[in-house]
C-alpha cells in the first residue's frame, strides 16, 4: 500500500499512488490526530513525573522498596514509550 503526505499550499494533502492527484486530509482526521498526541503527551508526562517522583524517594528507602519502585517505573516508562509509538 502506498501512501504520502505533503504540505501544499499550507493544507496537508496526501496521495495513495505516486502519480496518483492530491487530496487534503481532511479536517476530522486532523482533529483525531491532535487528541491521540496530545494523549501521548499526557501519558509520558504522567509517566516522568512518576520516575522524578521515585528518583527523589529513592535515598531514603531501603534497597529492597527501592527495587519494587524501580520496577513499577519501568512499567511506567513502557507505557509511556508504547503509548509514543502509537501502541495501545
């Protein structure tokens, strides 16, 4: 399947054949792609807060909490990361 987008004219278009005309993506795809990043922004940022949160705490807890956070910020960052990558 071939697809590509460009900016034309200041809209984004986009194409399903290389020769193929141009069409401007239209404006309810836009709005969708504009939720799902501003989500993924969300996401991660929850996520470094999270791990800033745990980094603080880390001096005063003993090794063994230490590695229960560490893993629950790991989790936190692959949501994070999956969610960037456009994954559920």
């Amino acid at each position: 399947m071939y697809y590509e987008e460009q900016v034309i004219d200041g809209q984004l278009c986009y194409r399903t054949t290389p020769d193929g005309p141009w069409a401007v993506v239209p404006y309810k795809e836009l709005v969708g792609r504009v939720v799902r990043a501003e989500r993924k922004v969300n996401t991660f940022d929850q996520a470094r807060e999270a791990l800033q949160t745990l980094y603080d705490e880390q001096n005063d807890a003993p090794l063994e909490n230490r590695r229960v956070q560490w893993g629950y910020a790991m989790t936190l960052a692959r949501e994070a990361l999956a969610a960037m990558e456009g994954q559920p």
